[in-house]
C-alpha cells in the first residue's frame, strides 16, 4: 500500500499530530515512519489524490504544524513511497544529508513576498509624468492617430511600465534582504513585479514582518504588497 | 496600499487549521514548486500544474503588447476625462483603485476553482477542447483568461463591479 510522505523531521522533534489530518477524503490519519534518528510523517495515500484544493491544503497544514514544533523538512507536493519500508531506506540512505539541513533551518522561517502592481494606476502614472506618452495618446484617442503613432504610444508605456516594475522590484528587494539569511527569487512574471522567498532567523522575524510593512506603506494605492509568513522553508529544503 | 500580513509577527505560524483558500492561493507555488523533491519516490501526476504555476512571462517587447497598452492608455484618457461628470469620475477612480485586491486575486483563484471543478466533476474530458466551448468566462482556467486579458478587460472589470 502506498503512502504519502509530508516530511522529514528528527526524531528529537514532538511530533504532535492531533487536530491535523491527512490528504485524501476521508482524511488520510497521520503517522510516523522512523529510521535512525529521522522521522517521516506519512499518510496512506489515497486513489484520488489530486491538485485539488482539499489535498493541496492538507499538504500546507501538516507542514504548518509540523514546522510550528520545530525543524521539518517540508516536501514538495505529491511525493509517494512505495510502502514505510521504501520511505525508511531513504531515511538512512540520506540520513546525513537530512540531519545537516535540519540543523541548518534550526530556528529560521521562511517568508514569502509578492508584488502586485495594478496595471491602471501605473499607466495613469506614467501617463501623468510623461509628456510624449500624454500627446501620444491625445492624438491617438478614440481610434484617431496613425498605426505608427499607436505604436510609439504603446512602445513608450510599456518600457515606462517596465522600468517602473523593476526598480520598484529592486527597491523591495533591497529593503529585506539585508533581514535574511537566504532569499530565492522568483523570475519576473507578468502576474507579479516582485516574488521572493526569504530566509529569516526567528530573532529577526518580527523586524522582518515590520519591515515589510513599512514597505508596502511607503507606496500609494495600486501596489500590493503580500508578505505571507513565517512559513516552513519550502524555498530552501 | 494594502498589506497582508500573515500570522503576528511573532515568529509563530498563522493559528493552525486558519489556511482557509485565501491564504493557500499566496503559498501555492511554494507548496507545488518548491519544497523538498526526492528522487526515489514517485511524484503522482499533477494534472493542470501549469494552470496554477505563475504566469512567467515578462511584459514581451512585441506589437500586441505595445497595442494592448496603447488601448489602455487611451481608455484611461477616456475613464477620468473631463467629458464625465465629476461624480462619475470618482467612482470609476474609485472601483479600478479598490479593485487592486480583487483583480490580483483573481488568477489563481480561478485556477484553483477549475481545477478544483475539473477534478470534482470527476471529468477526464478533453480540456482543451472543453476551452472553447465553453463561453462562461468564471469558469475558464486562468491561463486562458489571461491570455485574454488585453481585450477582456473592460468586460472583466464590469464584471468584477457587479460581484463587489
């Protein structure tokens, strides 16, 4: 039978387990697979596994609470053993490996943050700070201008947005990065202008979280800043 | 400017058993992309993983591109011109600036709930096929929406008006 691996811990942790469950409806109970000084949490995977929010949220929650206890290494969403015996082979096969980033993530959370800039307020920024861009699109306006004009408006707007994107990326960055240990960022997408995952020292939790706060106050309206955390440390497993 | 803190600070994760979807949407990637990967087990098939990952592409240098900002550009001239009515302006300002939270939200969610349906409804039907088909715009899976994002936009935000 199957089971579904969450995470690696050492045996030293409490391993608390009550009020949490498993993936799979029902859900799946919570048990612990132990080899050496190493514990896995699993559960019996079920048939209908899948990227459903059910499953995707009892995945986050096990890691949740196993990382509030004390250091676990979160495993990616998904992974499946065989049985408890194939799942103690690579506790002692990788014991080493396991038990040294264990120690490493000791005491630290991972803090995620995203960017959102609403695409409104920043072409109406540049619009109102641009004076090309403004007669641009005075003679553009209401299917007025040439192709070529329509063109160049478009053009001049998303570069100005762009530079706008990325020096504010740049300035979010730079502003939380001298908090963390580690940080792991995200290639730029259209979704967001900035995503980063960083690694923070308990001690230096609450100064983060401030931190990112005094941030995100420091721009007006039109820019999101989403700072969830402390999180297990998925980015840096 | 909005914030969304999470948990208190205080170096304690958020309340155990408080992850309700809102705050999944923001972990989602971290959970499917990162995270520990081991060789040895068997990842199980994450059908529709790309409808959830993030949206990688960077603002391409490209004519759609510059004409789909063209077209902003100009229907913003248009919202907030003088030819509106003072009240009128203020409440258009008004629901694009409140929308901030809602609009960027609304991709994920999305993905999630059509996965979700997709897996629910227990449907192996082709999706692809499914896409174009189906006309009810919620429904669809982000990557189409976005993909759409240049010339739905107005109607999407209409839309968004009349659920706020």
């Amino acid at each position: 039978m199957s089971v579904y691996v969450y995470a690696i811990t050492k045996d030293a942790h409490p391993l608390d387990l009550s009020d949490t469950e498993g993936v799979g409806d029902p859900p799946g109970e919570l048990r612990v697979v132990r080899a050496g000084s190493l514990c896995a949490v699993v559960s019996e995977c079920p048939d209908d596994l899948s990227m459903a929010r059910r499953d995707l949220e009892a995945h986050h929650q096990v890691q949740e609470r196993l990382w509030t206890e004390g250091p676990a290494l979160p495993l990616s969403f998904g992974f499946v053993a065989a049985d408890d015996d194939a799942v103690r082979g690579v506790l002692e096969e990788r014991a080493q490996l396991f038990g040294q980033r264990l120690d490493e993530l000791a005491g630290r959370a991972e803090f995620n943050v995203k960017g959102v800039l609403d695409e409104d307020t920043v072409v109406r920024a540049v619009l109102e700070e641009n004076a090309q861009a403004r007669e641009l699109n005075r003679r553009t306006l209401e299917g007025g201008g040439a192709y070529d004009e329509r063109l160049a408006l478009g053009q001049l707007v998303a570069q100005e947005v762009q530079g706008r994107q990325d020096a504010l990326a740049e300035e979010v960055l730079a502003g939380l990065r001298p908090l963390a240990q580690a940080e792991k960022v995200a290639p730029p997408s259209q979704q967001y202008f900035v995503s980063a995952s960083f690694l923070v020292t308990d001690d230096r939790s609450e100064e983060f979280g401030r931190a990112g706060q005094e941030l995100a106050e420091r721009y007006g309206e039109g820019v999101e800043l989403r700072i969830r955390g402390p999180l297990p440390p998925y980015s840096f497993v | 400017m909005t914030v969304v803190p999470q948990g208190n600070g205080g170096g304690v994760p958020a309340a155990a058993g408080g992850g309700g979807s809102g705050n999944l949407y923001d972990v989602l990637e971290l959970v499917l992309d990162r995270g520990l990967v081991i060789d040895a087990f068997v990842r199980v098939s994450l059908v529709g993983i790309e409808l959830v990952k993030i949206d990688a592409r960077v603002v391409v240098a490209s004519v759609d591109t510059y004409l789909r900002f063209a077209e902003a550009a100009n229907r913003l001239d248009l919202e907030s011109g003088k030819k509106a009515p003072a009240q009128l302006t203020d409440i258009v300002e008004g629901s694009v600036e409140s929308g901030a939270h809602g609009k960027s939200k609304g991709a994920l969610s999305g993905a999630v709930e059509a996965i979700t349906d997709s897996f629910k409804g227990g449907g192996d039907e082709d999706k692809e096929e499914d896409e174009d088909k189906d006309e009810d715009a919620e429904r669809r899976p982000a990557r189409e929406k976005r993909r759409e994002r240049g010339e739905r936009r107005s109607e999407r935000r209409s839309t968004r008006d009349r659920e706020e």
